[in-house]
C-alpha cells in the first residue's frame, strides 16, 4: 500500500487516536505506522509529531536511532543473518559474504527487483544452534551455503 | 499418547514444527489419540527437537528428532535409535541445579494451572501474607545480585526504591538481551513466562510500585508472542489487575517492544526508550530507584534477576544463599554456546571452573578442533585462553582475572578463530551501537577499528596507541558499551600476542 492513495490520512488518525492517553506512545506509534505501511513513511512524521506535542526534530530523533525502521518498505522476503560473536564461531561472516555475493546488495538492502532485504542482525539468542537467521520471522538455524541459497532462491524457511 | 516437544525459538529454527506436524499425520494415520503438549526447552539445544514421551517411570527422551524419526516413535518407543533414556536421568539434567529454570521444558507455558501445579505462584503468596519491608529484607538476605551483568545486590536497589516517597513507582523488567551467546532471557519467557509475571508482582508488593514494564527486544518474536499472551491471561485470571491474586495490592505490566538498538540494554538508555525518547544513555545520578521512568522512582532488573524470586521467597533466602561461592550466591543459568558441542542453558550454583563448564559438560567445540578462546559475558566480555580455565564462575572471580561474567553468556571458538579480527568486530560493534551520548565511546570505537586495521598491516607502533586508546574508553565512557569495549579488545591482545603479530604488509 502507498501512502498516497487516499486513505493514508485518516489511517494514521486512527492510528494515532488508538494510542492516546498512553504514556510513553512514540515508540509504540512509530511501530504500528511500520507495521501498517511497511515503512515509516516521511509523510506520517509532521502528524505524529503534532499529536504528541513534539517537534519534527524530536520524531526524527528517535527514529533515526533504531536499526528496525525503515524508510522504505522492505522485499518481499526479509532475512536477517546473525552477525554477532557466536554465530561468527560457526562461519557467519562466510555466509553474509555468499549471501551479499549471491544478491549484489549490501546489508541493509533490498534487490533491485524488490524479492530480497538483506538485513544484518545482532544475535537471535539462537547461539547454541549457529550460524542463526530469521526468514520472514521463522526462526532458521544451523544455517549452511546450500540452505542460505535455497532461501535467498525463495524456499521455504 | 502423551508426548512432549519444545516449542522454543531454537526448538523451531532446528525443526520442531515439521516434527510437530509429523507427529500430528503419524497418530492420525493410526488412529492414536494424540495429546501433544507444546513446552519450553530443557536447555539440550543440542538435541533439539528433542521428543517426550510419557514412560513408565517419567517421560523418555528422544532427539534430535526429524519428521523421518517420527514414525517408529509409535512402533517401539525403547528401541527407537533416537532414544536417550529418562530425560531427567540424562547427565545434562542430573547434573544442574534448576531452580530459576525448574519449570522450563516441564510445562505448557500458558497453562497457568500447571504452573501453580509445579510450584508456581508459591513465593508470591508468600510474598503477599509479609510486609513489604520484610520482602525486601528476605531478597538481601538471599545474596541475589543482578543478573543483567552488573551484579548490583538486587536487595538493596529494592530498599532504595522502597525508601523513595512517590505517587507513582515502577517495576521494569530489562529484556533486552542483546548479548550475543545469551539467550536464558528468551528462554524464561518462552518457556515460563508466569514466573517472571510473579516475580514481577512480587518486586511490586516489595517496593511500592503499581506498573509493570518489560522491555522485550524486537529480534526475539517468539517470545513477544508468548508473552502478550501470558500478560493476557494473568489478567483473565486475576494474577495481574487491581488486587494481585484477588487480594494483594494493584500491580499491571506492559509490554514494550525495542527496535534494534543495542544500547537500550542499559537501564537509563531504556528508560528513555519507554519515554519516547531518543534513547541515549542518562548520566548517574540520578539513580533509576530514585528517579527512572518519567521521573519517578523505579526498579530496573534483569529478567533472570526478576525470576529468581519466585523460587527465594516460596523457599526462604537461607535456601538460595546456601548455593555459591564467595560473594556470588545461589544459581546461575549459564549459556553455552557459539562452536560447541554440546551447547544450551545449563543452570548450576556459581562456582564451576570455566574449563569444567567448557571441557566436560560442553564438550568442548562442535568442529572437534581445540579450543581456542572462550568470551564469558557477552559482546563486551573478555576472551579467555585455555591457561585461564581454572577461573571459578562467579562475579569477583572472574574480575579478579581481568574478565566478567555479565549475563553468563559463554562462546567457544576453535582454533581458526582470528583474535585481531574478533577485536576488530568489538569495536566495530561498539562504533555501530553507540549512543554518540561520550565522546570515548563514539569516537574512540571508530579509532579503534582504524587502530586495529594498521595493527592488521603489521604497523606495530599502533599497538601502545590501541592500548591507551582502550585506557580512555574504559575510564571515560559513560556506560558500559564504550567502558567495556576494551575487554575483549585488550584480552585478545594479551592473551593471543601471535595474532596481532602481523608482517609488515609492502608500501603500495
């Protein structure tokens, strides 16, 4: 869904309206514009700011603090490799280098054809069973070359 | 047939699902009454999924499972070649002392009737029928010390809330667990999720404070599943709400989830995160138990912290302080992890030496190689050679050799582990995360990831640099990210002098 097409206004309204009264609602707000649009988009922040009483400054401060918003949405298929100490014991790094390779993209990116975002991530409290993903949310361990590219080709996690 | 199965996030990234479905389709094809609970894990990542079935003396044990093994589950459970005995009899299981962890595995998370049933809810009963004060007082007494890595004595940052005079106090469960090799947090809250609800209550009833908050960490979606629903129920059931357990004082929690930021495992820089805030790390004091959330006062403890009351309060302080060594009392439930061959939770009284938690009951790496190096607690945690496994676990220990225990997390590495590049990824890690709050921090990671790359050049004038780089950052930092950075930095260089002994490289 574009933000554009309409009903982003009145979406974010009520949005908005669903959060108030609550102490602390930034954080919460700013994940629930992502989860309804894929992305925050730049569009929802002078809205959000008004409703809360802060300044854009304030809104983007937060939001550029976060390693989960995005700014745009993200592919269809979203894997998060784990980058941290104990999946690098078990050969993380070669894997985020075959999966970079294999794409063209870098961490952080999407394909160009929209199929693939390639985010990196710092431990899945999966450390006993690297090297550790999550694919679309599902939880992916022991994680090897074949298995990577079978994923990244759109298997099934 | 009543049978077992994990349904933990490292359960599931190993299978358990098609197992699961698997033993769904078997018993349907035979016409079995299938009774198929979902629990936490043992801790036996290794064996994961690992399957129980009911015996004649306890459940029987098999694993690791896959959709392939299920089948013959049905025809002759003892002759199974997946079989491993009595899942309690096991060596991992008989060897620990669970008592944070008594219930993860046993149970249905959910079924709130089968925790009261395992002895849940005990402590916090307990809890209620004494004065505040005297649950304070029973908490010190126990020797319990925050296991979120700093080891504060939780006894006394719950007196000092206490003594704080508010309307409002709070009770927040840090349960951003972002160090890599840990995972007991999501462990608890996946597989028992009621005993950290009643510890919470409990920490409530003690201090004064009416509101709950876990911070839970936005990698972790099986847990924030799990838990939603706990909070759900505990609600339904009146174990959270206007009077906890339909007479104690009002107590409701709320559960925050995080966006990916490392940082936010510090106290203040979670509190601001609740707030709405950009969450950069606040300067102490102000401490948190007297002015934390919104300004008022507030205790912050970890979720493992949080969860070892239970099991104090329906036991007596006497029992857990009666486990340990030194100054580092009762349980703790180590993780073992990274290239292990028997990896999991492990939960023991402190005391274990470090080459026993890794030689005999890990097993040493899963690659069969030697072990390199062990990083005991976390990103910023030290790593130790094998000349050091003669460390004792506890907290004074381990900073007595230039170490600390943190959330006692523990990664092996194997003999291909290169101890230049793993210092170089702290510090990359600490330039990605940092708050940008200290200049030590914020500019000294970043340095020191271009100090180790002329390191890796062979420029060996880089090294006193690195070192007093490290210096700055240990003594300057406001938090623990810049502040302990230099742990796994300056131990790999001392421990492993042959890899930062690099040939000069040529000058292009």
């Amino acid at each position: 869904m574009s933000p554009d097409d309409g009903t982003f206004d009145a979406r974010l309204r009520g949005l908005l309206a669903e959060h108030a009264g609550r102490d602390g609602p930034l954080l919460p707000i700013l994940q629930a514009v992502q989860a309804e649009w894929g992305h925050v988009p730049r569009a929802a922040l002078p809205a959000i700011a008004a409703a809360l009483n802060l300044s854009r400054a304030e809104v983007h401060g937060v939001l550029s603090f976060y390693h989960d918003f995005r700014e745009a949405p993200a592919g269809r298929r979203v894997v998060k490799l784990c980058r941290a100490e104990a999946c690098q014991a078990m050969g993380a790094e070669a894997l985020g280098a075959q999966a970079r390779a294999r794409l063209g993209i870098g961490w952080g990116e999407t394909t160009a054809d929209g199929a693939i975002t390639l985010d990196p991530v710092f431990c899945l409290g999966l450390c006993a069973c690297g090297p550790a993903a999550l694919v679309d949310g599902q939880p992916v361990g022991r994680l090897d070359a074949a298995r990577l590219d079978a994923i990244l080709a759109g298997a099934a996690p | 047939m009543k049978v077992w199965l994990s349904q933990d996030a490292a359960a599931r990234a190993l299978g358990a699902e098609a197992v699961a479905a698997a033993l769904t389709a078997e018993a349907a094809r035979r016409g079995v009454a299938l009774d198929l609970v979902r629990t936490g894990s043992h801790g036996m990542v290794w064996l994961e999924p690992l399957v129980e079935v009911q015996g004649p003396a306890g459940r029987l044990a098999f694993g690791p499972m896959t959709p392939a093994d299920v089948p013959a589950l049905f025809d002759a459970p003892a002759a199974h070649p997946r079989a491993l005995g009595e899942t309690l009899a096991l060596p991992w299981m008989r060897r620990q002392t669970r008592l944070t962890f008594a219930r993860c595995g046993m149970t249905d998370p959910l079924d709130l009737g089968a925790y009261e049933a395992a002895g849940g809810l005990a402590g916090l009963r307990r809890a209620l029928a004494m004065p505040p004060a005297e649950v304070v007082q029973a908490v010190t007494e126990s020797g319990l010390r925050g296991r979120g890595g700093a080891g504060f004595p939780t006894g006394i940052k719950w007196r000092t809330a206490a003594g704080a005079s508010a309307p409002q106090k709070h009770i927040v469960c840090n349960a951003d667990e972002g160090d890599s090799g840990t995972f007991a947090d999501r462990m608890l809250i996946e597989g028992d999720p009621f005993c950290l609800i009643e510890g919470m209550a409990i920490a409530g009833h003690a201090v004064g404070a009416t509101r709950g908050w876990v911070y839970l960490r936005s990698e972790y979606p099986d847990a924030i599943r799990t838990l939603a629903r706990a909070l759900g129920i505990a609600r339904d059931m009146g174990l959270l709400g206007p009077r906890v357990l339909g007479h104690g004082p009002a107590f409701d929690i709320e559960l925050r989830v995080g966006a990916g930021a490392y940082v936010c495992g510090e106290e203040t820089s979670l509190l601001n995160s609740i707030e709405g805030r950009r969450p950069v790390v606040r300067a102490k004091p102000p401490l948190p138990a007297h002015e934390g959330l919104f300004g008022q006062p507030t205790v912050v403890n970890n979720v493992l912290t949080l969860a070892s009351v239970p099991v104090i309060l329906a036991e007596g302080p006497a029992f857990w302080r009666d486990f340990g060594i030194g100054r580092s009392r009762g349980t703790i439930p180590l993780q073992i992890a990274g290239n292990v061959r028997r990896g999991g939770l492990f939960e023991a009284a402190f005391g274990l030496t470090l080459g026993e938690i890794v030689d005999d009951i890990a097993g040493g790496t899963a690659s069969g190689r030697p072990v390199k190096a062990v990083q005991v607690g976390g990103p910023l945690g030290a790593y130790f050679p094998r000349a050091l496994f003669g460390t004792p676990f506890g907290y004074e220990e381990f900073a007595a050799r230039g170490g600390l225990i943190g959330h006692a997390g523990i990664v092996l590495f194997d003999d291909s582990a290169d101890m230049l590049a793993l210092a170089r990824f702290a510090m990359e890690f600490c330039a990605l995360e940092s708050c940008g709050k200290c200049t030590p921090c914020r500019i000294g990671a970043v340095r020191g990831v271009e100090t180790l790359d002329r390191i890796a050049r062979g420029d060996a004038a880089a090294r006193p640099l690195l070192e007093e780089l490290c210096e700055t950052m240990k003594f300057g930092s406001l938090c623990a990210l810049g502040g302990f950075t230099p742990y796994p930095v300056t131990s790999a260089m001392t421990h492993f002098p042959d890899d930062f002994a690099r040939p000069r490289e040529a000058a292009a």
